[in-house]
C-alpha cells in the first residue's frame, strides 16, 4: 500500500453525520442548520447565532442539550474552509467574555469590606462566572456527543492554521487550549504497544501519522514491528481508535549512527534478549490539534521504563535523531556573510579537495567561496575527497548549532531555549547531547535538513533529573566529552 495523505476529519463527514443526525432529530429545528450554504453567507450565519443562543439557554434536559450541540456539529461539518473560518470567527467574537459585566462585577469587588470574607467569596464567585466566555460552555457540550473530543482536537488543529493570520481567534484558541489540556492530562492517557496484531484501522493511522521517516508499505510497517523493534503509543479512553503521539525503538548492540541501517530490512534481527542499547529513532505527533499540551516527555520516560522491565540486559537508552533546522540556520549564516565562518584550514581543505574532483561546477563554486553552493548541491557526496573535506567544519557547525544556538530568552536573566526544536524536546526531557553521527541519513530529506547528519540524544537514568534542572533552570545543556571538543574549535 502507497502511503496516502490523511482525508483529515472533514473527509469523515459521512460517518460522523450519521451519528450525530440521529443525535440532532431528537430536537425541532434541525433542519434550518443542515441545508447551508457552504460559504456560510451573512443570512446562514444568522441560523448559526440563533442555533448557538438555543445551546446557551440550556432548555429541556441532557437529551436535548446534546440534541442541540449535535444540530450545530453536523452543520459545521457541512461547511467547507470558508464557512467554518466564519463559523468559528463568530464563535470568538460573539460568544467572549462581556467586558460591560467585567468592569461591573470587579467594582462591585473593589466596594466590599474587606473583613467581611463571605461577601467576598461570594463577589469572587461571581467574578469567576463572568470571566468565563460562554464560548467555553458551548465547546463543553460538543465533548458529550460520540467522538466529541476528536471533533475539538480537529476544530484546534484548524483554529491554530487561522489565527496566525487572524488575531481575533486567538482568544477562541487558548480557551480550547485549555480545556484540552485538561482533557489530555497524562493521568488520562494509557500506554499501548502496537503490534502487527493491532487493529488494521490503528495501523493505517501509524503510516499516515508518522511524520520522521516515512513508512511506504504494510511490508515496511511490519519490518517496524518486528521482535527486535518496539512501537509504542498514548491512547485517550475517548479516542481509542487514535494514537496521539508514537515512539518507534530498536533494540541494537551500541549506539545506532545510521537511519539507513536501522530501517535496513537485509539487515539480521538480533535476538532482543541480547540487545544492549534502545535506539529511539522516531516520535510522531499524531494530532495537530494538541499541538503545545506536552506529553512526549511521559512517553519516553514510561517506555524505559517499560523496556528496563522487559530487557534487562538493556542499559543505554539513546534517540537517533534528525536535526531538521541545521541547514536552514547555515544558510543564513553564508547568505549575512558571517566572518569567520570556516577556518582558513578547512578553507585550504576544500580547495584542495576540489581541485581533485572532475565536477567543472563544483569547482567553479569553490573557487569562488561559495561553499554554501557546494553543500547545496548534495554533489559532493560522489566525492570521497570532498566529503572528508566538509566533514571537520559541517560537524562543527553543527554542534554549535544544536548547543549554542538559542531562540530570544521569554524572561529577562534566563537564557532561552535550544534553536533547534527537537534538541529542545530531548534537552528538557532530561537527555544530554551525546554523538554527531556524520552521514547518519543519506535521504534527499537528511541531506536537506541537516547535510546528512544525525544526533544520538543519551537517556542516562542517573542523571535525567539534573539534565532537566539545568537546562530548564539556568539554560545549560548537557553535552558528551567529543560535543564540548567540537563546540570549543
């Protein structure tokens, strides 16, 4: 099977419709929301605000109040990306908190006795009531209806696409956000493994998700479940047929160095119960929609925990990681022209190594300097010469990139976190940076991204707690002997 692009949640409307209509005609009025324009144009948008004001005003019972979140459901599911662009435009300026009874309820606030605590309480109440937009109630009764919580899950995903190009939904946002956060709280979460056994629908949702090496093929999926491999992943009790984020493992003798090798299916399994070393080689995000709600971190520490249970004779815990910025960071390095970049050795390196090639163009480029052609053009891989030669100052760089390389610090004194955003990941979960694997992954994907490099992030039980305190705290990343050497050339 060819791996396909996800039909994503509105490709499932057939379904979900059925479901939710049977919901919906337990209340009058459906039908007005069920045959909208698709475009949602000013007099439909109408029906939605009246649909909207009947959720509000919570009449009848359960049975109804779901009825009516399902009416509004089924019609939101119907509109394409213009119409739910308005749909939840109207949701976030309509339905925010009314800033009139704000100021009112906190002068009410401001005039009490401050010795008279009951009143207190009670206008603090209030103040909490009136604080919350009743978008948030609304958004609560989609979480009753089947499947609920992955209709919000998607709803996020697309509310995150809009408000970077729309403030007035961010607000709308955060209070998803935020109830999301509660939802997927990792005391929700179970840890299942996935294996060939698992339930096909599952499986396909694993090629569709994996988002660091694709898996192109129920045969190459089978090769990730092999004994010697482990695919592990977190599942909400309410969205059971969906893995939120997966870690594929190797169970290897020594540090892994090549993604090619890890996915080689030539390759010998090895007996797992020889195994040394547990290669994280990939961590797929499977929503969208949670994206910032952290629980990658749980993950890893639950699987180690998991594996030094099964495995005992496992005693390194080890990622085999892409770098997915390196290159793009160095080429704004070349493009602003910083001095000092290469040394005049690796210069005299390149241009020997150069002189040597029988590529004309190569040549040319590194006659001129202009070395930032040469790693571009992933030509120098045909070149033994070459390669030794970019070797000493791309593995440099790199380390610099991935250790020093930091975003603008959030509070004034502390030191902001790593550039690279998978570094950052691994850093804060406790890792230290451990290796600089020099062609760890030849794909047209690695040469992109990172000139063919990978990183070996070392999970050091002993030492996960300190690593974490450290770089959260003080900005200070935990680096192996050979990274610190290659950090201060």
């Amino acid at each position: 099977m060819n791996k396909e692009v996800s039909p994503g949640f509105f490709g499932r409307l057939k379904t979900w419709g059925t479901m939710w209509r049977d919901i919906a005609d337990k209340v009058s009025g459906a039908d007005g929301l069920v045959s909208l324009n698709p475009d949602l144009p000013e007099e439909d948008a109408r029906k939605i605000r009246a649909g909207l004001d009947d959720c509000l005003a919570a009449r009848g019972g359960e049975v109804s109040a779901r009825a009516r979140a399902a009416t509004l459901g089924r019609a939101y599911l119907s509109l394409n990306d213009q119409g739910r662009a308005r749909f939840l435009e109207i949701l976030a300026r309509d339905y925010a908190t009314d800033h009139d009874r704000v100021r009112e309820t906190a002068g009410a606030l401001l005039d009490i006795d401050g010795t008279d605590f009951a009143a207190l309480q009670g206008a603090e109440e209030q103040m909490r009531d009136v604080l919350e937009p009743p978008r948030l109630r609304l958004l609560r009764q989609f979480n009753a209806l089947p499947r609920g919580i992955k209709f919000l899950v998607d709803m996020r995903a697309e509310l995150l696409e809009l408000a970077r190009h729309n403030p007035d939904l961010r607000g709308l946002e955060r209070d998803l956000r935020g109830l999301l956060s509660g939802w997927f709280d990792i005391g929700f979460l179970e840890l299942q493994r996935i294996t060939w056994n698992s339930p096909a629908a599952f499986l396909e949702k694993i090629i569709t998700y994996e988002a660091v090496h694709e898996i192109r093929s129920w045969d190459e999926l089978k090769d990730r479940l092999d004994h010697d491999r482990r695919l592990y992943a977190f599942v909400h009790p309410n969205m059971p047929e969906e893995p939120l984020i997966f870690v594929q493992v190797a169970l290897v003798n020594g540090l892994a160095g090549s993604i090619q090798e890890v996915l080689d299916s030539s390759t010998p399994s090895l007996d797992p119960e020889q195994a040394d070393t547990a290669i994280f080689y990939s961590i797929s995000n499977a929503q969208a929609g949670l994206a910032g709600i952290s629980f990658g971190n749980f993950l890893i520490k639950q699987v180690v925990e998991r594996l030094s249970h099964s495995f005992p004779k496992v005693n390194t815990f080890s990622t085999l990681s892409p770098i997915p910025g390196f290159r793009s960071w160095l080429d704004r390095r070349l493009t602003e022209g910083e001095a000092g970049l290469l040394t005049q050795q690796e210069r005299k390196a390149l241009t020997q190594a150069t002189a040597a090639d029988s590529d004309s163009e190569t040549r040319s480029a590194i006659s001129k300097g202009d070395f930032k052609a040469l790693v571009g053009s992933s030509e120098w891989l045909r070149s033994e010469p070459l390669a030794t030669a970019l070797k000493p100052p791309l593995t440099r760089l790199c380390a610099r990139y991935i250790v020093n390389e930091r975003r603008p610090p959030r509070h004034e004194g502390r030191a902001g976190s790593v550039l690279d955003p998978v570094a950052h990941f691994h850093l804060t979960n406790g890792a230290r940076v451990e290796r600089l694997n020099w062609l760890g992954d030849r794909s047209s994907k690695g040469l992109s991204q990172s000139a063919g490099m990978m990183v070996n992030y070392l999970y050091k039980l002993n030492e996960i707690e300190r690593n974490h305190e450290a770089y959260q705290g003080q900005g200070k990343v935990a680096t192996s002997t050979a990274i610190r050497s290659l950090t201060r050339s």
